[in-house]
C-alpha cells in the first residue's frame, strides 16, 4: 500500500486547523492525476527523513513548531533526531504488521498512534509509553456519493497481489461465478469514487485482519458494503453494526449468500448506504481523528500549543532530559542534586529516592517524597543514575523499578563504559533502547533510554502466527532483524 493512500487526508485535515509544513520524500512515480491540486502539499520539503541531523535543517528559517507528527510511510525510513525539538511529538503507525521499523522508530516520539487496534500492546511492550488506537477513516470532501449509472452488481477496488492477497483473489473468483464483479487496482481520487459508484454493492475483504481503509471510504460513498469477519480482530464491529451499517461475511458461500440478499433487496441496500453512511460521517472522518490527535496531545501535555517554539537548550544536568509527559521519577543513588518542588514545576508529582545508606536517607529525606532501601518494581515514568552509580547491576534495577516503556536516563564517564563497543547492542541485551546520546564537553555521556518488556523478534514470530501469510513466515522476518531486536 502506498501512504500517499492515507496521507493526503490526514495532512489535508491538519491544513484546515493549522499552518502546516510537510517534510519527508515524495513518490515521485505517483500518478500525477490522483491528487490534482493536494499532492505535494504547498512549501513541502523533498528530503530523506532519515538523513536529517536536525528537522530545523528543513524548516523555513525561524519558523518553529508546536507539534510534530510523523505519519509511518508504509516502509520508508523515518525521523528519529527528535531531541532537540521543543514541542510534543506523534508517531503514527499504519502498517504496523509489516513495518517492523516502526517499533524502533516510534521510540523516538512522545505519544504513538496505531491504525490498527491489535498492535497498540506490541508497540507497548517495544518500548513505547504512550500508544493509542486510531483508526483510519474517510475525506468527505472526496469520499462521496456521485450520480451514476450501476453497470456492475458488486465493485471492488485494491489489490490482488500474492502473497498477502491470495485469499481476496479466491474469494473474488467465487464471487465472479455469481455475479458481474467489477476489479480495478491502483485506482485514486475521483476515479475510485466512479468506480464504487458503477456498482450497487462494494466488497471488501482485509487481507491481515485490518479494518482497512476501504471500509470508510465505501461507506462514505453511500455504498453497501459487504466485508470480511476477519477486522473484527481489530475492532470493526466496535466502529460499525452488523446488518445496520454494513454486511459482514464469513466464508464463501456466506459472501454468496449475502451478496444475492443484498441484491435482491433493494430497502435493505438503500438502509446500507443511507445508516454507513451517516455513522462513518458522524464519527469517522479525518477530521474526527486528527481531532482525537490533539486532545490526546493536550491531555498528557497541556498548554502545548502555547509554547514559546524555541528549541530546548540541554546541558549536564539530567533533569533537562526529563520527558515531556514524566510525572514520577526514581533517583537511583540519590545523585540526582534536585529537589521535589523543583521537580513539581515540570509535572512531576512524585519524586522518590533510592539508596541503601542510611544515613543518606536522613540528610537527603526533605527533597524526596519517599526514600527507598527496595524501590517498588513497575512504579516510575522515568528513573535517572548519575555518575558513581551507574553500574550494571544499576541498569538492571531501574529497569525493574520502571513501568512498561518508561524512560531511563544515565549520566556516566568513558571508563564507565569500558568494552562496551556497541552502545546500543548493550543495553538492548538488557532490555533497554537507546534514543540519545549526547557527549557532553566535559568528556561525560548522558543516555537516554526506553523500557522494552518484549523483543521484536518475539512480536514477529506473533504476528506473523496470526496474520498466516504464505510467505511471510516467522523465520523469514526475524531473520532481517538483528539478534538483540
């Protein structure tokens, strides 16, 4: 799937609420037609996400953002230098079963959106604190009812390719058998909505599960819709009725046997395309999501949108690398020289020590909320080591002390790190991902690392168990992931 399929809609929503500026790599082999006038977007930057040191290198000069989003690209490398940005920032992952970067990369970004509801646990356990479904949806603007002609009994536009579509294909020969079916692939724009509109019933069928962007889009083009059980996976019967909205077929014969209902029952077709249409217009549109975008942005970082837009200035002190959304912090070794109220002013409300000295304990009680001697495990947004106390036996129990994809952050020397060749391997072996690194003058590192409660190769061998693509098996994907992913 190209993302030019999604993208358009989302940056088009975003311009009607926003000044936007888009940055990333154009497809140039795109037929030109598809989005006359939307694509590329105004002032958009053509470069190569992953190349970028800094996004300021292709912004406008002094124009800063509030806001910074980052729309998976279906495969295409992605910016991870977010560091130095001085807003919240969303990573919107689409075709999560297939993109196994987007794990890693989502890392990298404050709060993650996935488009498919059985994936927001495995971006979790990767290491992700903050991850929400959104589903796809549809443009009205585009997505709409045309006076036509029906020529075709069922319409159905997508593709057809093997491996991943072999099922569709064989269903949509069964289907053939009965019916005039009408198949186009690589079709855009106006001409898929002439296309939907030459057919009194559309077909759709997901071929990983996904509630797929068909389902919207057909919907609000006032068309019956008949699809497969499959999406109820990932929550299709959560955003739309069975019998009310749309059809939902089991098998090949079911789709048979509800394609000659559908089409011998012309008040059931007219209630179809009259109720989907209606539900996916009040609650589905790209506006609804890009609205659930921002008030969950507002929810973990408020005022956001009132920020100065400078760029942050970072220096030795390792509460300056805090995340935005940090409400409770463990100081491991009580080296962290802040003090709560301090700490109160940037959202955090809970700032616990940890030490076993206890005379350390009695001095130091006053700046803490609690000092521990056996901090609780799965308790703290983010922990910090500083200096003296960063050992291995450190690391592992901060990792223990922190909740699923919290953050730790580690202020250490060279000596600290002696044999440690590969940075990132190292602490991937246990269980943490780098996403900083920042040398300091002064010849110390600080590191800042999330939490991951399961490996990627782990997630792949799920997924693919689930989604049974011929092909795509287990062996095949793990083995282009490394051996600490």
């Amino acid at each position: 799937m190209t993302p030019l399929t999604w993208m358009p809609h989302l940056i088009s929503a975003f311009q009607s609420i926003a000044d936007v500026r888009t940055i990333g790599p154009l497809l140039h082999d795109f037929p030109a037609d598809a989005w006359p006038g939307t694509w590329p977007p105004r002032d958009h930057a053509d470069v190569e996400l992953d190349k970028l040191d800094s996004l300021y290198d292709a912004l406008p000069s002094g124009w800063t953002p509030h806001l910074v989003i980052a729309i998976s690209g279906g495969g295409i490398p992605m910016f991870t230098n977010t560091h130095d940005l001085p807003c919240p920032t969303v990573f919107y992952s689409v075709d999560t079963w297939q993109c196994y970067m987007d794990y890693l990369e989502a890392l990298h970004y404050d709060i993650v959106f996935a488009g498919q509801r059985a994936y927001v646990p495995h971006l979790r356990a990767a290491g992700s604190r903050h991850v929400y479904w959104l589903p796809m949806a549809c443009n009205p603007d585009l997505h709409k009812p045309i006076d036509a002609e029906e020529l075709h009994d069922i319409t159905f536009v997508g593709g057809l390719t093997e491996p991943v579509h072999w099922q569709r294909a064989q269903v949509l020969k069964a289907l053939q058998q009965h019916f005039d079916v009408h198949i186009l692939a690589r079709v855009y724009g106006a001409a898929m909505n002439d296309a939907y509109a030459s057919g009194r019933v559309a077909f759709n069928h997901a071929a990983v599960q996904d509630v797929n962007m068909r389902i919207f889009e057909a919907l609000a083009m006032g068309r019956a819709l008949l699809t497969n059980r499959d999406s109820e996976a990932n929550g299709l019967t959560e955003l739309f009725e069975n019998e009310k909205h749309l059809l939902i077929y089991d098998d090949e014969r079911d789709l048979v046997r509800k394609a000659s209902r559908l089409l011998s029952d012309d008040s059931l077709r007219e209630r179809l395309q009259r109720e989907g249409r209606e539900a996916v217009l009040a609650h589905h549109t790209y506006a609804h999501r890009v609205h659930t975008m921002l008030g969950t942005v507002r929810a973990l970082c408020p005022g956001f949108d009132a920020c100065s837009g400078e760029p942050p200035t970072r220096g030795e002190n390792l509460v300056e690398y805090l995340p935005l959304d940090c409400t409770s912090l463990l100081d491991y070794g009580v080296g962290l020289g802040a003090s709560r109220l301090a700490l109160a002013r940037r959202g955090v409300t809970r700032f616990d020590g940890f030490t076993t000295n206890s005379d350390l304990r009695r001095q130091r009680a006053g700046s803490y909320h609690a000092l521990h001697e056996s901090p609780p495990a799965d308790t703290f947004d983010s922990a910090a080591i500083d200096y003296n106390h960063v050992t291995d036996t450190a690391i592992c129990s901060a990792w223990q002390v922190l909740v699923q994809g919290g953050t730790l952050l580690i202020k250490c020397d060279a000596r600290q790190l002696t044999g440690v060749t590969d940075l990132n391997s190292w602490f991937r072996q246990r269980d943490f991902h780098v996403v900083q690194s920042n040398k300091l003058a002064a010849g110390s590192t600080i590191i800042v690392l999330r939490k991951r409660t399961r490996r990627l190769r782990d997630i792949a061998r799920d997924v693919c168990s689930v989604l049974n693509v011929p092909g795509v098996t287990a062996e095949s994907v793990v083995g282009l992931l490394d051996a600490d992913w």
